[in-house]
C-alpha cells in the first residue's frame, strides 16, 4: 500500500482519538430546571455586548469609520462570544 492510502485509512483513528477521554463533560447550565448547552448562551451575550458596542460607536461617532460592517460587526460579536466563553467556561 502507498504511504498516502496509509494516512487516510489512519485519519478516522486519529480523529476520532480523544473521544473516550474521561473528566470531559459537555458544558451545560441547569436554567429554570432545564439544561442549556453553554455554547447557546455564550452566543446571546455576545450578542448583547455586540449591540451594546454598536450603540457605544455610533454615540462616539465612530460607526462610519468601521467598513465594512457587514464584516466588522460578526467578528466584534465572534470576539465578545468567545470573550464569554472563555471568562465563564473554560475549565
């Protein structure tokens, strides 16, 4: 067999790897007797905190400065979301 058809037959051991480790737990928050996945509300405060620098930059002036915001304003809240993350959930 060629080294090439080796490493592809390999890659879904190596990938799939670190699965059966044990001490790892899916993030998850009991909300109101119902279980969250974290991702989910990490996502809602960078949200939040996104539009809360929205209105921030346009009372500063500084909107019209960020071009283009189709592109600023997901990555602002990519930034604020795994901010969240990171702050609360990292273990």
């Amino acid at each position: 067999m060629k080294s090439s058809t080796i490493r592809v037959a390999l890659f879904p051991l190596l990938a799939v790897a670190g699965c059966g480790r044990s001490g790892f737990h899916s993030p998850a928050i009991d909300l109101l007797g119902s279980y969250f996945p974290a991702w989910m509300i990490c996502m809602v405060a960078g949200l939040g905190l996104t539009l809360i620098a929205r209105l921030l930059l346009i009372w500063l002036k500084l909107a019209g400065c960020l071009r283009p915001a189709a592109i600023v304003y997901p990555c602002l809240m990519t930034v604020f979301t795994l901010a969240v993350w990171l702050a609360f959930f990292k273990n």
